[in-house]
C-alpha cells in the first residue's frame, strides 16, 4: 500500500472517532434539555417582591420540597432536572398556593392582579383551560343569590324565582359534573387523571367525614382501564372506601390529603 493510501486510511479513522465523539456528546445534551424543567414567573403583585416561591409535592398529607428561589423586581425562575412527571405545588411565601405539573419544558406563570396565568407545557396547558371553565361555572353558582334577590326586587313571584334558581343550580351543578368527568377520563393515561379523579374522592370524603365516593366517582372508576384503577393512590384509596363501608376503619384514620387546586390567591 502507498503512503497516500495509508494516510487517508489515518484520517478516515480520526474522523469516525470525532464522528462518534460528537454523536454522543450531541445526545447527551438532547437528553439533558429534555429533562429538564424551566418555570419562569413574572408578577405585577409589588406584595410578592422579596419572598421566596417554592415548589412542593405533597405526599402523604405532607408537602416535600422540590425547589425554592426569590422573587426579585416582580420575575422568579427555577431550572431542575424531571425525574417523573408529576402534580405539585407553586407557593408564594407560606399561604398562597396553586397548582402546575412539572413537566418537560418552559413553564411560564404570570401573576395579574388577582388572576394566575399558567402555560407553556402541554399537560399545564391542559390543566388551566380545564380550570378555567370550572371556574366559571363556579362563578355563576356564586351569582345565583344575586340574581334571587334581583328577581324578587323586581317583583317576581316568590314561588318562580325559587324554580327559576333550583333550575339554574341544577343545571350548573350538572355541567359541573360533566366537566370534571370528561377531564378525567381524557387524561386516563397521564398525572392529571389521576389527580384530579383523587380530588373528586377527597371532596366526597370531607363531605362525609370518612373515605368515600359518588355515584360519579363510581362510574368514572369502572370505566377506567387496569392501569389506572390500580394505580398505588387510587387503589389505597379505594380499599379504604371498602373499609369503611364494612366497618374496618381503625379509630382514627386521616382519609384526605392537602387540596392543590387552589387557583386563587388569598
């Protein structure tokens, strides 16, 4: 063989060793960005300025610390690592507190006036358009004795005006319930399913005062594919509703975790 021949053999070798050195540094950093998580928060709330934000999970009835820094001329952010998707907690100082998932991606928060604006990853973007229209059927609920006492001001019968707002309540209330259902069952196959199907059992069980469902509830539950229903959270919770259905509850039980789903500041 040549020396030409030789030469070029050299250098074909030191390029594939480049080659490969770059393909693995290359996916390194891909993997690297794709697991990591950037919340970017931005307030008009002068109130805000100096305290810390902090992201929790609350496991067990308890909230475990995710990641914290200061909120400095009304903007924040936090950058970390995703080990799993999951449900958490954004407070801002020790009170108020709403919910995103941590997820893969930027997370953008603003804070205006008294509204939380939260977007930019797929399942938060899920998250707050449901919360939205919750929120307005929430309102209109809330309006309903205002609008009793403008009917009766404007001298509709006493027994019409009753009807009238059972009709509205019912119809609000069921809209409600068909929110929620569907929410749950689209997301059957992600962290937003599962949380908030656990929200509809923690609100019936401080309703009752011990673990327990609803007829819609229920029905959610069957419909659901294995994977959900035994879901560690779920089928707990699920075999304390049996319990206490059959009186195996022990004296003193706590059946309910924190409520997340605050989404409005106090």
């Amino acid at each position: 063989m040549s020396h030409e021949g030789i030469m070029v053999i050299l250098w074909q070798i030191i390029m594939m060793k480049h080659l490969n050195y770059f393909i693995v540094l290359f996916s390194v950093i891909l993997f690297s960005c794709s697991d990591k998580y950037v919340i970017k928060g931005t307030s008009s709330q002068t109130i805000l300025d100096g305290k810390v934000a902090y992201i929790k999970h609350a496991n067990n009835g308890e909230f475990e610390l995710i990641d914290s820094c200061k909120v400095l001329h009304g903007k924040f952010e936090m950058t970390g690592l995703v080990d799993s998707i999951m449900c958490v907690s954004l407070f801002m100082g020790e009170h108020n507190c709403i919910p995103i998932v941590l997820e893969y991606g930027d997370i953008n928060i603003s804070f205006i006036d008294s509204s939380i604006k939260v977007e930019g990853t797929p399942l938060n973007d899920k998250l707050y358009s449901f919360l939205a229209s919750r929120d307005s059927l929430m309102l209109q609920l809330a309006e309903l004795p205002s609008i009793r006492n403008m009917m009766i001001f404007d001298g509709y019968d006493m027994r019409e005006v009753s009807e009238e707002i059972r009709r509205s309540e019912h119809e609000l209330l069921r809209a409600m319930q068909s929110l929620e259902k569907k929410f749950v069952m689209d997301n059957f196959d992600n962290v937003l399913g599962i949380t908030w199907f656990m929200e509809l059992c923690n609100d019936a069980s401080m309703r009752n005062g011990y673990p327990s469902t609803t007829p819609m509830i229920e029905e959610i539950y069957i419909s659901a594919p294995d994977d959900f229903r035994s879901h560690p959270t779920i089928s707990s919770f699920m075999q304390k509703v049996d319990d206490a259905m059959f009186g195996n509850m022990p004296s003193e039980h706590n059946p309910v975790d924190e409520n997340i789903y605050k989404t409005k500041l106090e």
